[in-house]
C-alpha cells in the first residue's frame, strides 16, 4: 500500500518544476548577496504597468523600448517584483528582472543597478540556448557594466546598432538567429521598466 | 411590556466589553470549527479529483523499489526504471480493457537554470490513445502532435508561460541539445498537467535512447468490468508493477479517516473551550446581578423567566459569535489554505478548503447548541436564588 501511495505521490508531482510565472529570483537571500556583497538587506516590492498608469504606462515603456509589447505574455498585469537593496537604512541600488522570450525557450535577465540606474552587475536566472555558457560568460555580461538607459536609448532593436558604447558589446555567438537580440531587448526592456518605476520619481 | 429577549439583549450591552470579548472568543472557537470541517472536505475532494484527473484507473509501471524511484526522480535522475513496450501486447488480449495508452516520462538536468540548475521533465505519450484518456485537456491555440516519431511539443499552460512559447515556436532539449517544434499550448487545467511537456513517446525513446522501453501504461477498463479481477490477472505479468487508483483511493480515504479524526478532536476541544469561556462569563454576570434577579423574583417574575432570561443571554452570544467566526473563516479561507499548503510535504491541487452555505448553516447551529447547553448551569442558578435572601445581600453566592 505504502509502495503505491508513493507512486502515486510521483504521479501527481509536477514534471516541470519551476519558479512562479513573473520574474522573481529563486533565491532572493543569496542572489541579492551576490549582485550586491556590501548589501545588509532587502526589501521585495511589486509593480506592475496598471498600477503607474496603465495603457498610458505601457505606451510610454514601448516608446521607449522602441518596440510593442507582444501581447501574449508582455501584458498590461504582469508583475514585475523590484528588490530594494540596502546597507544599514541607505538604498544602495535595485534588482530587477525581466521574461523576454528567446530562441529555445524564456530568458530571464536580471539586472543590478545603482540609484541612478547604471548597470552595476548581470544576472540570468533562466537561459535556453545552444550558447548559453557564452552568454553567461563573464566576458559577455561584464560588457553591460556601466551602461544605463541613457545608452541604450540610441540602441535600435531593428538594426541592432546604437552609440558607440553599445555597438562595442559583442555577440559571443555565431548563430545570426540566436539569443543576442533577445538579451539585449531584454536589458532594455528592463531599464525601460524601470525608468517607469522607479527612476523616473 | 418588555421582552425577554429584548431584556436579555440590554443586559449584555451594559457589559459591553466583556460581551465583546466573549463573543470574539466564540467567534474564534467557529473559525477554527469551520476552518477544520472545511478543509476536511476539500482535501479529500481535490485528491479524488487529481486522482480522477489521471484518467486511468490502473497504472502499471515497471517493477521496482518505489523509494528509490522516488528518490532517483526527485534528486534529478533521467527515468524510473523501463519495462518493455511489448508488455501493451498481452494487455490488449484482455477483453476487460477498454482503452490503454503507453507513457515513457524521461527528465534532463538543465545546468541553465538558475544558478545551480534544475531539472527538466518530458511525458512521452501515444497521441493517438492518451488524449481520449483525458478529455478535460484542451488547446487554447493548435493541437495534439499526430506523427508518434515528430520532434514536436505540447505544452501545459505554466510551462508556455514561464518559457513564453507559442505554437510554431522552438524548444531545446538540454544535454540531448535536440530542438522541438511547439505544436499546440494547453489551456489551464488545474492539475499538474498544466507544468508538462508534452512529446510522442517514439521520439522520446529516440533522443533518450531507450527504444521499446516504457516507464509506465495507463489502463481503462470497459465499464461492468470486475477491476479486482483485471487486477489479479495483471499481478502475473512479470516485472510490472499493478497502482489501481481504486485501491488507492481507498487508502487515501483511510488515511483522510485518520486525518479527520485528529482534526475532529481539535474541533471537540475548541468547542469544550468556548462552552467553558461562556459559562464563565454568564455564572459571572448572574453573581454581579444577584440582587437585581432577586427584585424581578419579588415583582413576580417565576423561576421559569429568570431561566429563559439568562439562557437567551446565552443564546445571543453564541449565536452572534458563531456569525461573526463563520464570515471570518469564508474571508480568511484563502489566507488558511495558503498557510496549510506552505506547511504540508504535499497538497493536491484544486481548494482546500470547502467551505459552503450549508457548512456554515450547520457550524452556527453546533455553536449555537453549545450555547444553550453551557447556557443551561448559570440559568438554573440564577432561577434558584431566593428574592428574600437576594435583596438581603449585596452580593451573589453560588
């Protein structure tokens, strides 16, 4: 009896194991710690594009994305959890991270950035790519350090060219049809929604 | 000409604080009384559903040591152990069975996700017989893959939204780094087949590379048919091992017994509690009011007034509280089941907790008995106290 109680324990297990739909991180004590090591803690707050205004929210990210929300999963609702991260009573920066769907599957990109939304650290909690040890390479993602919307403002999704910061950040792979577009709206998705949620007050 | 109810109604008012508290403690004794009866319902009720939901009555699978599929399985190994797809041959003769379908469950570990990684589940299955086994799947956009050998998926709703897939979309199977069209997303189910990836059982056997082999096959047997019998004869096959949902159903029902009896003695001594609480109270409002229920005595109220008078006092707390705590437990049902589902190993999907009118209806009507039994010690004391002896003293003895 007990052998089938547990079989049908398995049975009834989720095969796909996974996190909560929206983009928190899995292990926010520890990732926290590591994008910011100088950190004493965090606080998890929640937005979304309804809360700051709505369809009128949502144009002013597309703007400055350059570029529609797809209307599956980019949806007015979604919501997008900010960790505040603080030493002693200071705010020393936020993490904040974005789905952006890929070439295999979603990616989920996570950013570390400063009060003044620079880019201090890359994190990418989820990645389905044939590439996906060159994406996480620290060669890729030390690329992004510094930059902030100001720079990917000039960066044109289309063409995939920008300033001269941005057109310096290199494709590590040689698939013309993989992950590298799909990374980089990611960033400027996220530092678009971010504008709109926390650096724009 | 006052009312007794209306009277009794008064003097509860007058102490105010104290008929509150009372009341918030009966309140909280039905929470828990309804909270309780709820969640027996609805977790034998979600289980039997998720059971149901697996749309076989027997399961077979490949013998072996349970725990240590359990173990291999949960600590990321690639399958349970196979037993070959030509055991489908000898099921078919059986004219008990309705309908069978092959299932090969094979997962990947995928080092991309997250920081340490995770693992990656496929259900292999025959399109052709498993989709008729469940009926409640539907599409909310394509369908089921035709071609058992097609590097094609379908997806349950969560696993489309977390890796934002749509039918005509790409996925790639880590480690085998194989890629797979996305044919058809499933609408949400409710069960654990909305974080499943769905692909022809044939191609799975290819990129896995365990050809002719199968983790388990799903039977339906023709209604009418003797399933213990069936059972029986299935328990001859070599190397297979027999999961009749009946016989699991009915061991869960015995555990859910169990269960019910621990959770029923938890509601007998939150109701002992509350008894407790309003006796307390009443004996303690009849001792402040010795005098006063002396001077009604001597202007003609009978033994019989005094009785009803008290026993309503009773009545009003425990049937307000019982309100109170009911509405509490159908707000805070969300809040509970969220609590019970971080705290138990296991929970089946779907609600619960059950709560409904007639729930709540029988919930009021047991506090409510309760009242009028604690009721019944600090009426009978009061209706015994002599007028004469009362107007004498200043204060009240039992």
């Amino acid at each position: 009896m007990k052998a089938r109680f547990l079989l049908l324990l398995i049975l009834l297990l989720p095969l796909f194991i996974h996190a909560a739909t929206g983009c928190d991180l899995n292990d926010p004590d520890a990732d926290v710690k590591r994008l910011f090591p100088q950190s004493t803690g965090y606080k998890t707050t929640y937005m979304s594009l309804t809360k700051t205004g709505g369809a009128e929210a949502l144009k002013r990210v597309e703007r400055t994305l350059g570029d529609k929300f797809s209307g599956t999963y980019e949806t007015i609702d979604v919501p997008y959890s900010i960790y505040i991260v603080h030493k002693g009573k200071d705010i020393i920066g936020y993490v904040h991270g974005v789905n952006q769907k890929g070439q295999y599957g979603g990616l989920q990109v996570f950013l570390a950035l400063d009060n003044n939304g620079v880019i201090k650290d890359f994190y990418f909690q989820k990645l389905s790519s044939k590439d996906a040890k060159l994406f996480k390479d620290k060669k890729f993602t030390a690329q992004f350090k510094g930059l902030s919307l100001a720079d990917f403002s000039t960066y044109d999704l289309a063409t995939g060219k920008g300033n001269t910061k941005m057109n310096s950040i290199k494709n590590p792979s040689k698939d013309p049809k993989g992950d590298f577009a799909a990374i980089m709206r990611a960033v400027k998705k996220n530092l678009a929604l971010m504008q709109e949620f926390v650096y724009k007050h | 000409m006052p009312s007794i109810s209306g009277i009794a109604y008064k003097n509860l008012r007058r102490k105010r604080i104290r008929s509150i508290l009372t009341v918030f403690g009966i309140a909280l004794s039905t929470w828990v009384l309804v909270s309780l009866f709820g969640f027996n319902r609805g977790y034998e009720a979600s289980l039997n559903s998720d059971i149901d939901n697996l749309g076989f009555q027997v399961l077979l699978t490949a013998k072996g040591c349970p725990y240590e599929a359990a173990t291999l399985m949960l600590q990321g190994s690639k399958s349970l152990r196979y037993m070959p797809e030509a055991v489908m041959d000898s099921l078919y003769q059986n004219e008990a069975v309705d309908k069978l379908t092959p299932m090969l469950m094979q997962t990947v570990f995928d080092v991309n996700k997250g920081e340490e990684g995770g693992m990656v589940g496929y259900l292999g299955i025959d399109p052709a017989t498993y989709p008729s086994m469940k009926p409640y799947l539907t599409f909310s956009s394509g369908e089921w893959f035709k071609d058992r050998e097609a590097k094609e998926a379908v997806l349950g709703y969560e696993v489309a939204e977390l890796e934002q897939r749509e039918v005509g979309d790409l996925m790639l199977i880590p480690e085998k780094e194989v890629e797979v069209l996305v044919v058809g997303i499933l609408k949400r189910s409710g069960t654990q087949d909305d974080g499943t990836i769905f692909m022809p059982y044939k191609a799975l056997q290819t990129i896995f590379d365990v050809q002719g082999q199968l983790t388990s096959v799903g039977i339906k047997v023709k209604q009418g048919a003797d399933i213990n019998a069936y059972e029986e004869e299935l328990y001859s096959i070599h190397d297979v091992q027999v999961v009749s949902m009946a016989q699991v159903k009915n061991t869960i029902s015995n555990l859910v017994s169990t269960a019910k009896v621990m959770v029923m003695s938890i509601a007998i001594i939150a109701i002992l509690i509350a008894m407790v609480g309003v006796m307390n109270t009443i004996l303690m409002s009849v001792l402040e009011r010795y005098q006063e229920i002396g001077i009604m005595k001597s202007m003609g109220a009978t033994t019989f007034h005094i009785f009803r008078l008290i026993w309503f006092e009773t009545i009003i707390l425990c049937a307000i509280g019982g309100v109170i705590g009911s509405l509490f437990s159908i707000v805070m049902a969300r809040l509970t089941e969220a609590l019970i589902r971080y705290v138990l190993p296991y929970a089946p999907s779907g609600s619960l907790i059950m709560i409904d009118f007639r729930l709540v209806l029988e919930s009021i009507g047991i506090i409510t008995l309760i009242g009028l039994l604690s009721g019944i010690y600090p009426a009978f004391r009061a209706a015994r106290i002599k007028p004469i002896e009362a107007i004498r003293s200043s204060e009240g003895e039992l």
